[in-house]
C-alpha cells in the first residue's frame, strides 16, 4: 500500500529541487568518437553553473555500492551483474554488442549512476526535495536483465522503480520516457506489471526497433504499456500532442503515486542521432506536463534520469530547460 502523501513535508517553504551528479560517472570511458561521452556531464554542469542554477539545486548523494547492489539485482540476473563486472575488470572491450563499450571503471560507473537514480527516488520520497534530476551515465532505458545494448549497462530508470514498489509500498508508478530511442529494456522489465504504467514517445522505426502501438503489455500488465511512435523530423508540437492526446488521459485513469522520467534529450535538433527537430524550449514544455500529472496525483513526486542526448551544447541547453521547469512554483500557464 502507498505512503499517504502527508509523509511529506509540507509545512512552510517548499523543499527545493535535487540534484544527483557524482564524477565518478565520467569514468565511463567510452573512447575516441563514440557519442556517449563523459563530455556530455560536464557539459551539463558548466551550463548549469553558468545560468546561475546550480546553486539553486540541493545535491544529492549517490547511495553507495553495497546499497545499490541488491536493487540493481532485483532488475538484471546476478549472472548478468557478475559478467560485467568481470568483463570491464579484464579489460574487455565492449559487452554484448558493439556499441556498449566499456573500459575498466565502467562497472563502477554504471553502479554509480544506478546508485544515484535510487537516491534521489529516497529523497523525493521522505520529503528532502521536492523533485529531482539525476545526471547520470551511463544511461539505462535499454539495458535489459540479462544483455546491454544501446550504450546501456544497468537500467537505471527500472532499478528506481522498483525500489519505490518494494521499499516505499507504491501502488502504481508512472514511467514516461521521451528519449528519441524507445525504452526497450524499460518495457521489458515491466510489460506483464500492471503496477507499473510505462509511456514512451519516441521515434519509429528507428533503433532499437520496438515502441510500435500494438505493444501494450501482456498477462496482468495488459494496458499499462502505451506506446507514441513519431515519424523522422518530428518537433516540439508532434511530442507536446501525443503527451495532451496519449499520456496525459492514460496517466489520469491509472493515477500515479510516483511519477518518473527517462530524460533523454537526443530529439533535439542538434543532435547527430536522432533525426528529429525538438528544442530546449520544447523540452521545458515537457517536463511541465509531466510534472503538472505529479502535482495532481502524487503531490509533485517527481523525478528524473538522464538518458540520451549527444549533442554537448543541445544537451546543455535542453536540461536548463528542464532543471527550469523542475524549479518552478507553477508548472502549465
């Protein structure tokens, strides 16, 4: 049974926004011209310091590793967790598939970023902040229980949820996910759960090539998958209909306890991968809708991990918009 929301803390000022960002995850070294760089963090938070908003955000620690393991394992197989371990300890050059590539701290990295998306879960949860960002790599949305993919060792977004399901008791959690790239690991990790309603809007057919409309989950999960696929090219007002026309009714039905986002910036315009036309602007829209559904059903509970985005100033640009969003008092005008 979920926490009655007057656990919170209510009285007086708001709580502020969280920040969850550790060096550790620049370690994933992922060599010379892959596009998920360390560069992508940095670039993050010199925009972050230079528009003066760094200051305005609590930080967050990461939980460390002995506290993060055991929810990493209730997502991937403990043989899967042991093999990537090995694998980056032996000097492996990538796991599973080519463009999962690794270097000797990228366990220690992936753990990390796992860590720090369960911890800022644990602070939105007992009140601390009121919402939170976790700026992350590597990201997660693709990682399924047993194989990486997609840049993608540990499901960073699936290992969240789980944590609030088994730990805080929450009913039913809410997953939207506007990375470029569908969720495929996400999905997977919760197609047969009806406790768990994941959203994605995403372009299609594009990598990995699932997210059609015909996947809406299976058994007891039935429905609690909603798919958005959008053409190539899409922007801003393709992405802001299918959240007014696809996410915003289905997430009123299902009336969430927690709200999360895999924050993937990669249909920005700029971006080499993506292929679509969205703005920072556009992204700030997003995050507001999305916030408003927390507001509404679960008292702001509402948090975020980074995912894609490739480009270092797009991406800069896009999580300002949406670290502004998260900050503010009013979410729609």
């Amino acid at each position: 049974m979920a926490k009655p929301l007057s656990k919170r803390k209510t009285a007086g000022a708001q709580p502020p926004t969280g920040l969850v960002y550790d060096d550790i995850c620049l370690r994933h070294d992922t060599g010379p011209g892959h596009p998920e760089q360390p560069g992508r963090l940095t670039a993050i938070m010199e925009r972050l310091r230079a528009t003066g908003l760094l200051p305005r955000l609590k930080r967050i620690p990461r939980l460390q590793p002995e506290e993060t393991l055991s929810w990493i394992e209730a997502i991937h197989a403990r043989e899967y967790i042991g093999r990537v371990r090995h694998s980056c300890a032996a000097g492996a050059g990538c796991i599973d598939t080519p463009d999962v590539p690794v270097c000797g701290e990228s366990y220690e990295a992936a753990v990390a970023a796992a860590g720090g998306a369960l911890a800022a879960a644990e602070a939105v949860m007992t009140g601390a902040v009121r919402n939170a960002f976790a700026a992350v790599r590597p990201p997660g949305h693709h990682a399924l229980a047993r194989q990486a993919m997609g840049f993608c060792l540990f499901n960073n977004v699936a290992i969240a949820a789980r944590y609030l399901r088994e730990k805080h008791g929450l009913g039913k959690i809410l997953i939207v996910d506007w990375d470029v790239h569908h969720g495929n690991g996400t999905q997977d990790a919760f197609y047969e759960d009806p406790s768990v309603f994941y959203f994605s809007v995403h372009r299609y057919p594009f990598y990995p090539g699932t997210g059609s409309t015909g996947e809406r989950g299976a058994g007891n999960g039935r429905g609690a998958t909603l798919n958005a696929p959008l053409a190539m090219g899409s922007g801003d007002r393709d992405f802001a209909d299918a959240f007014m026309r696809k996410l915003l009714p289905a997430a009123k039905a299902f009336a969430p306890d927690f709200v999360l986002a895999s924050a993937g910036f990669d249909a920005h315009e700029r971006d080499p991968l993506g292929g679509m036309a969205c703005t920072a602007e556009g992204y700030g829209l997003l995050t507001r809708m999305t916030r408003e559904l927390a507001r509404e059903f679960c008292s702001d509970r509402f948090m975020s991990v980074l995912e894609g985005g490739y480009d270092p100033q797009g991406l800069a640009e896009s999580v300002e918009q949406h670290v502004r969003a998260l900050i503010a008092e009013r979410t729609v005008e």
